[in-house]
C-alpha cells in the first residue's frame, strides 16, 4: 500500500488526484496541502492532460475537512496565511477544468474543496457539512463565498451556522452536486464527465471557466463585456475553426489536432 498523501492515476488526459490519509478521514494536513499544490505544479504545464479529478481514498471519506489535530495549534498569523484557502482559490484559476468525485464525508474544508472544484460528482454515501462553528472558527476555504453562490443563501447559513449535515439526495436537490451515482459508478462518471469535457475545444472551456469563475463577481456591465473579448479571442482562434467546419461536414471536431497551433 502506497503512503503517498496524494496519489496520482493518468488515464486518457485525465490525472486523477487520490487524497490519501483514509485512518484520519483524508484530512487534510499541512503536508496533504503541500502535496496537493506540488501536483498542481506539474500538471499545471503537463500537456498530456486536459482535467484533472479529486477523489479521496477508501469508502468513508471524501476529505473530512482541515486537520483538527493540527489546527488546534494554530495563531491568528496562521489564519492569516490562509494556505488552505489560496490552495483552493488556486483551483478556481487553474489551467484545467477539476471534477470533485465525492466519495463520503466531505466535511469543513473538505466540503470547500469539493466547491472549489468545477463540476461535482457525488455518491449515495456523499454527506456534506461545515462543522466549523462548532469548533469555534469559520469554514475560511472559501465556504462563506462559494456555498451561498452555489445553494442560495438560506441553505448556506443554516449548512455554515447550525453545521447541518446533508445527504447525498439533498445535495443533489440543492445543487451541491450536479451528479447522484451508486459508489461503484462514483469515478466511472467522473471519468465520463471529464472526458465529456475533452471533446469540447480546450480554450473554449478555459474561457468560459473564467467567465463562470470571475463573471459572478463583476458588475452585469462588465461581465458581458468579458463575454464579448472571450468570444472574439475564440472567433479568431483554430479551434472555432474546427468546430464549425466539424458540424458543416457533418463530423466530430478534432480539437486535438488544432490545439498546438495555440
Ligand atoms: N482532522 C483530524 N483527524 C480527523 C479528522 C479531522 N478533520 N476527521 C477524522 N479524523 C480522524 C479521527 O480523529 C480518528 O482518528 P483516531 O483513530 O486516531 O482517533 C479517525 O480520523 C477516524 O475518525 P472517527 O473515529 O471520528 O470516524 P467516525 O466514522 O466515527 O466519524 C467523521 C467520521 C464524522 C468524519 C468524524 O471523524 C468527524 O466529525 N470528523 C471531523 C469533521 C470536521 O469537523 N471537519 C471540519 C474540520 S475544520 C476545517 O475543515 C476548517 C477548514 C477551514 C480552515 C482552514 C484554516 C487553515
């Protein structure tokens, strides 16, 4: 058995991220962070993948949040540092789209993680919460900003305020996750989505994960203007030539065979 703290599987253009500490419920320590950001490093400028999944190892949990153990020991200084919340700030600027494959708890800044990422897949043993208050600190990965944008507000307070935990169903019914699968076709349909993604044109996505991303967060004015420069950098681009010429000669686009011309 490998004691990698995050072990990475390729298949397809797709790197899957194991987060690998199943005795503590996957939590993330300093070390899982550091890990997981030397990943990203590398498959930041690794061509040969187009997405990247998150899953963590075992059948409990996903991520159960921070490491209690360690943030116990924690100062202020250290909530100023914030590297869980840059870490996953990171995720929302990344070069490539993320899948969170939810496995089991997902918990305090396990949950912000699976928010951080752009499409999450849950499984029928998914639960979700933001324990923190009862700790007597605040989900400060970005689950005070993203929840509300992702479930509304009413279910972001009562999930951050009273630390309620959320079954799978009601994820789904609320839009935390976007897929409800048995825990057998948990990474079959991550998997599926993230190669649903690769056949769409690589700049397209990056662009439009940055409209998504940072559109939410300028004035309507502003965000469609975004929109308009992003679609003229695709109308000049080879992709849009591709995919255009794909649908008139009545064939799938080959994104691939445009993408070094970048
Ligand atoms: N940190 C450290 N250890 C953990 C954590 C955790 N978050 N979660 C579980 N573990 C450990 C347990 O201590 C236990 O270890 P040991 O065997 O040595 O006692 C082992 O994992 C197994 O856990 P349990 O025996 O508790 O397993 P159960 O199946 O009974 O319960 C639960 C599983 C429900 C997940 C339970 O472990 C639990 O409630 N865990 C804590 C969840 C939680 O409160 N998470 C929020 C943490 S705070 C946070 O994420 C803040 C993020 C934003 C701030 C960032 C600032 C840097």
């Amino acid at each position: 058995m490998t004691t990698d703290l995050i072990i990475r599987d390729d298949t397809d253009g797709v790197a899957q991220l194991t987060i690998n500490r199943p005795e503590a419920m996957n939590a993330m320590n300093r070390s899982v962070i550091d890990r997981l950001n030397e990943h990203l490093d590398v498959i930041d400028i690794d061509e040969s993948i187009d997405v990247v999944i998150i899953t963590g190892a075992g059948d409990k949990a996903f991520v159960a949040g921070a490491d209690i153990k360690e943030l116990a020991k924690r100062g202020p200084l250290d909530g100023l540092e914030a590297y869980m919340q840059r870490t996953y700030d990171r995720l929302g600027s990344f070069s490539k789209p993320l899948v969170a494959a939810v496995n089991g708890y997902a918990f305090g800044g396990g949950n912000e993680l699976a928010l951080a990422c752009d499409i999450r897949v849950g499984s029928t043993n998914a639960q979700f919460a933001l324990p923190e208050a009862g700790l007597g600190i605040l989900p400060s990965a970005g689950g005070t900003q993203r929840l509300p944008n992702i479930v509304g507000r009413g279910l972001a307070a009562d999930m951050i305020i009273t630390g309620r935990r959320i079954e799978a169903e009601e994820a789904r019914a609320s839009n935390l996750i976007t897929y409800l699968v048995e825990p057998e076709d948990l990474l079959p349909t991550a998997h599926k989505v993230a190669q649903r993604i690769r056949r769409k044109g690589p700049l397209a996505v990056s662009l439009i994960r940055q409209l998504l991303i940072r559109g939410g967060r300028v004035d309507h004015e502003t965000g469609i203007l975004l929109e308009r420069l992003a679609q003229s950098v695709l109308f000049a681009s080879p992709e849009k030539q591709e995919g255009t010429e794909a649908f008139v000669e009545k064939r799938p686009a080959d994104f691939q065979s445009v993408r070094h011309d970048r």
